[in-house]
C-alpha cells in the first residue's frame, strides 16, 4: 500500500473514532444511570482487555510482546487507561462538563509542543493553527449552548487537565515506540497493563452490584462503550497516530463536541445557534489546515502488512 493511501485510510479512520467517541457519552449515561463510574470502568476495560487478547491469539497467533517492549507498553497502558480514567472522572464529579471540555480540546495543543520540546515531532505551523481554530470552535460551540465558566472547580478543572495531559503523552508515547510491533498488539498490551488498575478501584462496587437488575439499556451502554469506543476505536486511533503523526491526529479531539451537537439536532431538537455554527467552521477548517503538514517522515514502528 502506498504512503498517500495509507495516510486517506488513516484519516477516514479518525473521522469514525470522533464518531463513536462523539455518540459514547450517550451510551455511558445508559449504563451509569445503574452503576457508578469505578465499576463501569473496571468493567469495561477488564471486558476490553479479555477481547483483544482474543482477538489478537486469533489474527497474529500469539499473544505475547517483544521483551525490549515490556516496559514502555506498562507505563503506556497504566497512564492512558488507569490514571487518564480516574483524574477524568473525578474531574467530571467537581467541575463542570462546559471546562472539561474546554480543557480537553487543548489536546492537540499539549501534543504539538510536547512533541517539539521532547523532539519525537516537529513543531509544524499547520498543527499549531489547526489546534487553536479547533480550540476556539469548541468554546465557541460550548458558548452557544449558554455555558458558564467558573473558576470555584479548580480541583476538578486540575484533575481533568491531568487526564489531558496523560492522554497527549501516551499520544506522543505510541508515535516514539521503536519496536517492531502491530497495533494490534500495541493496543492490547496497553489495555492490558492498564485495566488492572481499574479493576482493583472498581471491585468494592462491582461486588455489590445487583447484576441481575441492570437493565437491556445499561448493558447496550457496556457493550457500545467496550466494544465500539475502547476496542475499535482504540485500534484505530493508535494505528492513526503511527501513520500521520500524534500532531494531526490529536486535532481531531476537536470535533467530538461538534459530532455530540449535529446528533443532539435531529434527536433531542437542540437546533445549533449562529454562534455554535461558527464555531464548527473554525472545527473544521483547523482540521483541514493541518492535512497541509507534510510528513516526510514513516511510521515510527514499520506495521506489518495484513
């Protein structure tokens, strides 16, 4: 496959990640209407970790990762699952949805100059510009939906600035990775690493849990929310990262609250302001100004044709 393709098929795949992250939030609120946000977690990713195991014996034949990997898959899997998952959700319980998001949008930001300052990627100008129009389209989105920005959640604001921040050096983590290794592996061994952790936090309330009182609804939001936004989005994601770079591919962090508004349109009637339309301009053109950064570099770790 040619560079140019795999770069489009990098990029159709992103789209489909903000896809299933943008309609995640309605699916978890499915299931954390019956149980709380530690055991949701735990269960998921234990669920997640179980089935790309399997998922990876049955594709590659093994799975096992090279030993030089050990160590960088660890701090990979406990820093982008276990420690991102608890500051974001204590994060989401003491301050508000409107700063989270707002501080989630820095992603790409965080990304391109932690990428310069570390050396793994170059500071290129359409990413920078790219990341501030995609910044400014969701406050401008989250501004239209009457929004207020207050300053007394700093604990909260400062627990979901540290997901962020785990997010973007795992980001930078999987594009820095030198070891010959699939992504499907990569996302295996990180999920692995990192459910444990969840597992152990959410075990009080998972064992005090009235399983057989969940709901058909809470279960579609495990199932939508393990398989389609851990298990394939995550894959896709990586594989992302390792094709067009950690840059661009944070950028479209930005067009999740725009998905999350197009589908409250047609389902809820949340007909979009003027002000949140120019806001979704700005989203997308950041995201079409950063398609401008030429990669003259290859994936970080070869892939494996298949």
């Amino acid at each position: 496959m040619t560079e140019s393709r795999q770069v489009v098929r990098a990029e159709v795949a992103m789209l489909a990640v903000v896809l299933i992250w943008g309609a995640n939030f309605s699916f978890m609120k499915m299931a954390l209407g019956e149980m709380s946000g530690l055991a949701f977690a735990g269960l998921r990713f234990t669920l997640a970790a179980c089935i790309l195991l399997a998922v990876l014996q049955w594709r590659e034949g093994s799975v096992g990762a090279p030993r030089e990997a050990w160590w960088p898959l660890a701090w990979m899997g406990v820093l982008s699952n276990t420690l991102y998952q608890v500051c974001f959700m204590y994060g989401l319980t003491h301050t508000s949805v409107a700063n989270a998001s707002l501080i989630v949008a820095t992603t790409p930001l965080i990304v391109a100059f932690l990428g310069a300052a570390t050396g793994i990627e170059a500071l290129r100008r359409p990413v920078v510009t790219g990341g501030l129009l995609g910044f400014s389209g969701v406050a401008l989105i989250l501004a239209g939906k009457g929004a207020e920005l207050g300053v007394g959640r700093l604990a909260g604001d400062a627990a979901v600035f540290g997901a962020t921040l785990c997010w973007a050096v795992f980001t930078l983590g999987v594009r820095a990775l030198r070891v010959r290794i699939s992504t499907l592996r990569l996302t295996t061994w990180t999920m692995v690493t990192g459910a444990p952790g969840l597992l152990l936090l959410g075990a009080p309330s998972l064992r005090a849990l009235d399983w057989g009182g969940l709901s058909p609804r809470a279960w579609s939001g495990v199932a939508y929310s393990t398989l389609l936004a851990i298990v394939v989005a995550y894959i896709l994601w990586n594989n992302a990262v390792r094709v067009v770079g950690s840059g661009r591919t944070a950028i479209f962090n930005s067009m999740i609250p725009l998905v999350a508004m197009l589908v409250a349109w047609p389902l809820l009637g949340e007909h979009p302001r003027p002000v949140q339309i120019g806001g979704a301009v700005l989203i997308v053109s950041g995201v079409l100004l950063s398609r401008r950064t030429v990669q003259a570099n290859r994936p970080a770790a070869p892939l494996p044709s298949r």
